[in-house]
C-alpha cells in the first residue's frame, strides 16, 4: 500500500481506497462469523438483542470516532445500521436452534 502522500494521481488514490475497504469488508465478513458463533450462548431473544450492551457498544464507537478524528454521528448511524442487521441475523440463527 503506498501512503496518501505518495499518491501521483487519483487512480492511484482510488486504488489505495479500494484495497482499503476491501479490508473493511473482510474484518466485517470476519466479526460477522463472531456474532453467529455467539448465538450458542444466548439464552433468550433478550440476550440476543442485548439492548444495554448495544447502546454501550455505540457510546464506545463514537468516542473511537472521535480519536480517529471522525465525525461520532456518521459512525453510529453505520454501526447502529450494522449491528442491526447482525442482530437480526444472529436472532434467525438463534431462534432455529431453539425452536
């Protein structure tokens, strides 16, 4: 990967964004394989939903926004989005083992 710096053109920023959120998309891919496997410890839709560890879980993203030096609200909106999504995917998984 070159650094931002090194770029000569946009083709080549574009390039270095690309690979990057290919990246991205393979560590989701990655904590998506996680949140299946924690379906076996849940006890209840409550536990799979989990509605305090959520709301934690968003406060600690924002303040990981921040240091990065992005904006808290664009970061939550996508992981709220996320992380919805994982839940109810994770729920799916749950409920067809304990039907």
């Amino acid at each position: 990967m070159k650094l931002p710096e090194e770029c000569q053109n946009m083709t080549d920023i574009r390039l270095e964004i690309d690979q990057l959120n290919r990246q991205v998309i393979a560590l989701l891919g990655q904590r998506f394989t996680y949140v299946k496997a924690a379906a076996k410890f849940k006890t209840d839709a409550t536990s799979v939903k989990a509605p305090e560890r959520f709301q934690s879980m968003l406060q600690q993203r924002r303040a990981w926004a921040e240091v990065e030096g992005l904006n808290p609200d664009a970061i939550e909106k996508m992981y709220t989005d996320l992380v919805n999504y994982f839940i109810e995917a994770e729920m799916k998984g749950w409920q067809s083992r304990n039907s």
